[in-house]
C-alpha cells in the first residue's frame, strides 16, 4: 500500500469511527446553526453527515477560539489551499490536491463558525475562488486533450452559475438555496474524485485520470524545462550562427 493510501484508510476509519460515537450518542445533537441557516446536503439525505461534521469539529472550533484564531485566518488560509489545489492537480498530482480541496473545505466550515455577517459575505466571496482554482487545474491537467479540458471548463461555468443564480434569486425574493450541486457537494465530489482517481483507475487497469473525467484519461507531460524554452527563443531571435 503506498504511503498516500494508507492515509487516506486511516482518515477514512477515523472518520467512521467518530461518525459511530455521533450516532451512538444521546439524542445525536444537531447544528442549531445549520437548521437556523436551512443547511442541507445531498437535498437533505445527507443532512446527518452535515451535522455529523459540525459535531466532530465543535473541539477545533473551541481550541480556535482559545487561540484567538480571527476569519480572516481562515479566510487566508483557505485561499492559499485552494490555490495549492489548483498547482497540485494540474501538475498531475491529484491525492494530495484532494487533501489539499478538503483542507480548505473545512477553512470554509470553520471561518464561517467564527464569522460575522459581513465576514460571511467575504467568506462566500472567497470560496469562488477557491472553486476556481481547483477546475482550473483540471484545465490544465487534461490541458493534452482539448475534451477533457472543456469538460473541467463546463464545471467551473456551473459552479459559479450555481453561485451566481442563488445570490440572485435572494435579491427579488426568490429562495435558491435548494437543489443538488451546491457548494458542498461539489467540494465531497471534487476531493473524493482526486483522492480515489490513482486507486481506482490503477484497479480498472486504466490511465490516471479516467475516475476524474471518464473517457478523457491523461496524465500530464512533463512540462519543459525553462531554460531550454528561453535559450531557444533567444536563438530563434538572433538567427543562425554563421
């Protein structure tokens, strides 16, 4: 088992672990502020994961507090995973950029645990980067293949379209905050496809990359060495030597 597997089994059996003790525990207490704010997941199947989740990080939230951690922090930090998410996938290493995705998931979660209502605003201002930065290193990741690469392309239009068409619907009075695909699903989806791809495409004796995107596998190039594109262009630039 190679060593990124094997922290994923022991993240995965940790996580079961702790989602027993939740259900086993008196009365399984739900998020008040989930249910105040309508938070649901997988159009309420998955709520008791969502509750489950905000239970499990009730502990780092205190210590955060105790520590004087502030938003902007988190808001910081999530950001830069992002980013790192996006460099990680499109340089073809796709586990740790899912770490990197979930990481920045639980920023997320937690920034807006500590936030304000104007934090909130920058906080769900910020997380379209964050998405950003991720498809676009699926971009680039197929970058080999043009399909591939518009498929990834499509997902980030959705993403903020999703965005876009709830923020709008508050502004005339009309709820969107209902319906598949928003923001944490997407996010479970994305981390859970990079970090079952090398696994489950090695299984089906396919590509890296076909999990992600079926029928687009790729894996990419390495990319070229800079100082040869830069003494190349300066030498086509002067001329042949005579």
């Amino acid at each position: 088992m190679r060593p990124a597997q094997a922290v994923l089994v022991a993240a995965l059996g940790a996580a079961l672990i702790s989602l027993l003790i939740y259900a086993l525990a008196r009365g399984a207490p739900r998020a008040e502020d989930a249910k105040e704010k309508g938070s649901r997941f997988l159009l309420g199947a998955g709520d008791f994961l969502l509750h489950w989740l905000l239970w499990a990080l009730g502990p780092v939230e205190g210590a955060m507090r105790r520590l004087g951690t502030t938003p902007d922090h988190m808001n910081t930090a999530g950001v830069l995973l992002g980013l790192l998410s996006g460099l990680l996938i499109g340089t073809g290493r796709l586990e740790l950029g899912g770490w990197a995705i979930t990481l920045a998931g639980l920023c997320d979660m937690l920034d807006g645990r500590l936030a304000s209502a104007y934090g909130k605003f920058i906080d769900s201002t910020l997380d379209r980067f964050v998405e950003t930065f991720a498809f676009l290193g699926f971009v680039a990741y197929y970058r080999q293949h043009p399909a591939g690469a518009f498929v990834a392309a499509a997902a980030l239009a959705a993403s903020l379209l999703v965005s876009y068409a709830q923020a709008r619907g508050e502004t005339v009075n009309v709820s969107g905050s209902g319906g598949l695909m928003q923001r944490g699903e997407r996010l479970v989806l994305t981390a859970l496809g990079c970090l079952l791809d090398p696994t489950l495409s090695s299984a089906l004796g396919r590509p890296e990359g076909t999990v992600c995107v079926r029928g687009f596998p790729h894996r990419p190039p390495a990319l070229p060495d800079p100082r040869g594109v830069i003494t190349g262009s300066w030498t086509s630039r002067r001329g042949p030597r005579l």
